[in-house]
C-alpha cells in the first residue's frame, strides 16, 4: 500500500526521457569533482548556477533540486548536477571519509557533436 502512496511523488519527480538520457551520458564521465583537477575551469560556473536545472541522489532533494534518476554509473563524489545554460553541465562533489566530506570541487563538460566531453575539473581551496 505504501507503494502506491509514493507513486505521485515520483511521477513528479522524474524528468523526460531525453533528459535521463543526458544525466546518465554526464554521470557516466570519468572525470570526479573534488578528486580530479585538471584543464582551465570556465566562466560558465555563475550563470549555471543562476539558470540550470539542478539534480540530485534525492526523490526529494529540496528547493529545485529534482531527482537525476536511475544511472547505471555515477561517480562515488559527484552530489549534484547541474544541467546548462547549453552546452554545459556541471557536477559538484568531493571525497568523503567517515561521512566527512574531505574535499569539494566541480567539474566543467560541454556537449559536442559527438557526445558530452569533460573540459576541467577544480578543487575548491
């Protein structure tokens, strides 16, 4: 019975299919903020963050956070993503020991025509 009562809440949750399509090809990268730093972070990160989709782990992630879905592999740091302004996306996260968060970074990937690439990644200081 209580199935059915989460139900709504996952039909309001989830998000198109196209859309899971692209969460699961950016959580499949191999890149992992807060662990790998590399390339030169672009300026995109202030305006992703003022008009991107943003999801997470969560069905009920909080104030506009909806829930990324089912991925077949995701990195073990990333906590959220952030999808847009087009062709960006973004992925925030960092190791953690003893459910200590230990390091915290973000990492940049641009869609291209043949897929989504990953361009940098940054450690927060």
């Amino acid at each position: 019975m209580r199935g059915w009562a989460l139900a709504p809440l996952l039909m309001l949750s989830a998000c198109a299919p196209a859309r899971q399509a692209e969460i699961c090809a950016v959580q499949a990268l191999p890149a992992r903020p807060g662990v790998d730093r590399f390339g030169v972070a672009p300026g995109v990160e202030r305006r992703a963050q003022a008009v991107a989709e943003v999801y997470g782990p969560g069905v009920l992630g909080g104030y506009h956070i909806r829930w990324w879905g089912l991925c077949g592999h995701r990195a073990d740091t990333t906590d959220m993503l952030l999808l847009g302004p087009e062709p960006w996306a973004l992925t925030k996260g960092g190791q953690r020991a003893h459910g200590h968060q230990v390091s915290y970074g973000t990492c940049y990937h641009r869609r291209e025509n043949d897929g989504w690439r990953t361009v940098a990644c940054r450690i927060n200081p």
